[in-house]
C-alpha cells in the first residue's frame, strides 16, 4: 500500500483510485441495505447445518460403537456359552462312556456267567454219560465175565468132582 500515499494515487486519471473508490461505494451499498446480515446469516445456517450434520455423525458413531459394544459382548457370551456346553458334552461323553463300561463289564460277567453254568451242566452231562457208560461197559463186562464163568463151570472137574462127593457123602 504505499501506492496510497503517493501523490500520483490521488489522480483522477489513476485507475487504482477509482478501483479503490468502487470497492468502498460496493462495501458501503452492501452494509446499507443489509447484505451483509443476509450472507452472514446465510454463513450462520450453513454452519448450523454442517454443525448438526456433525453431531448427527457423532450421535450415529456413539450408537455404532455402543452396537459394536454390544456385539462384542454378544460374542464373548456365545463362545462363553460354547465352551461351556463343550465342557459339558465331555463331561457327558466321560459319563456316557463309564456307564457302557459298566454295562459292557456286566454283560461280560453274566455272559461269562452262563458260559460257566454251560460249561458245568455240559460237564455234569459229560460224566453222567461217562458214568453211565462205564456201568454199561461194566455190565457187559460182568455179564461175559459170568458167561465165561458159568460156561467154565459147567466143565470144570473141581466143580464136577467136589459135586460127586458131595453127593456120595449124602447118601
């Protein structure tokens, strides 16, 4: 600005000058009618708009994180819960498997139970049968032995000559 106070600024024939005077006569007509209240106001609104927009930005991003929040604890909660009903079925599979042991074990016992009562009664059988075999063989046994015997005596000259004198000493 030292232009402006040079003597050649004040010059009518200065385009500056007149420049200088428009910008003033402008600023002046827009102060008086008002203008100026109008564009600020206007500048006003739109920093209001821009201002709540911003709010609006903040309340949604509380809400969404809040969401998030809330998700997350959902989450948590779920594998919480996961856990838990996985610790259960383990616990569950241990019980579920000691019970068919138990079971399994009985089984195993009555089955062998009934095997050894099988195998004593097939036994009991088996000797009976030997038993009574052996008396059959015993049977036949005497009875050939008593065949032979009696088929014997009938010739036998002891049997023969104690008979002949037993009879000459009864008459």
């Amino acid at each position: 600005m030292p232009a402006f106070f040079s003597p050649e600024f004040w010059s009518i024939a200065n385009p500056e000058l007149w420049a200088a005077v428009g910008l003033i006569l402008f600023l002046a007509i827009i102060v008086l009618t008002g203008a100026h209240r109008t564009a600020f106001a206007q500048l006003d609104a739109k920093g209001k708009a821009i201002q709540d927009n911003l709010d609006e930005a903040a309340r949604l991003r509380k809400e969404a994180e809040a969401m998030l929040a809330d998700i997350r604890a959902q989450r948590e909660a779920a594998e919480a819960q996961g856990k838990a009903m996985l610790e259960e079925a383990k616990i569950e599979a241990k019980r579920l498997e000691a019970e068919a042991k138990v079971r399994l074990e009985e089984t195993i016992a009555r089955r062998t139970a009934l095997a050894d009562r099988r195998i004593a009664t097939a036994e009991a059988q088996a000797a009976q049968d030997v038993k009574s075999a052996a008396a059959d063989a015993a049977a036949a046994m005497a009875e050939q032995v008593l065949t032979a015997r009696l088929a014997r005596t009938q010739s036998d000259p002891l049997v023969d000559k104690a008979v002949s004198e037993l009879a000459a000493r009864l008459q």
